[in-house]
C-alpha cells in the first residue's frame, strides 16, 4: 500500500507510532541476557561430553523433545536422560563444545541458538569430526529459578 493509496499521511503517521507502541511493548518485557543461560548450556555440554545422566536429568523440563543420537525423538525428561544413558551403554561419545551465538530472553523464556564442533565417537572407536547448529527453548516458573530445557533442535553445521 503506497501514500496514495486512500490512506493520508497522518494515518501512516497513526499506523507507524502503533507499531512502534506494539514493538517497545513487546521489549519491555524482555530482559538483559542472563548469565544462567550460559551456564545451563554448559552442563548440558558437561552431560553430554561425560554421560552424566543424572547431571541431564537436573536440566531438562518435564515436558521436553528433542532429538538424541540413536535414540529418535525423546519425548520427557526421563526419556531424554534414558537416551543419553542408552548412547553412552552403546558405547557412543561425544566431545563438543558449544559456541553461543545468541541468546535472548524473557523473564520465562528463553533461546539460545548454538554452534557446536568436536567428535562424535562410534563404538568401533572410529571418531568422527562433527559441526551441529543448536537450538535450545528455555522455560523457568520465575526469575530466580532455574532454567529448564525445555526442546533441542540440532542440524548439520
């Protein structure tokens, strides 16, 4: 739609100061990024690259999904730390680190979008070099709580 199509310029005025009540309303509600999100990404690093389950366990929602090496979908916390502990059993490792390359956050949500190299070893102890880009989607019941991983997104890189 142009100036001149039916709408004069003070509606577009009108239109443009809307849009940017919308926008600084939808800002005021984000937060500056939080410490802790790192932190929760790298203990899920630290779970993965060690096998912790327990340490994964601490970490991801109730509700979470997510995609595991050899496991398929995992559908809940207890089904994303069996299919840790059903990789590690194999015999399958990973080394990564994670890069973070943005993260954003509200009081209750969060993402967290990641770059991650190293090796992904086969049991045959055959190590494969990898690169993965990662999303994670982050939820906490308040602000002083604990993030919770809540879904895992992993591609090539």
């Amino acid at each position: 739609m142009s100036l001149n199509s039916g709408l004069d310029f003070m509606s577009w005025v009108g239109v443009v100061a809307v849009l940017g009540v919308a926008t600084s309303m939808f800002l005021a509600d984000r937060v500056e990024a939080d410490p802790s999100l790192e932190a929760t990404i790298r203990s899920y690093e630290k779970a993965w690259n060690e096998c912790d389950s327990k340490l994964l366990g601490t970490l991801l929602a109730q509700d979470f999904s997510g995609y595991v090496v050899r496991g398929g979908l995992a559908k809940g916390a207890d089904s994303g730390v069996e299919a840790l502990a059903r990789q590690c059993a194999a015999g399958i490792r990973v080394k990564l680190t994670y890069q973070i390359l943005d993260q954003q956050a509200a009081p209750d949500v969060a993402f967290v979008a990641a770059y991650a190299t190293g090796t992904l070893t086969m049991p045959n102890n055959a190590a494969r070099q990898n690169a993965l880009r990662v999303t994670f989607v982050l939820q906490r019941g308040a602000a002083q709580q604990p993030w919770k991983i809540r879904h895992t997104h992993f591609s090539a890189g």
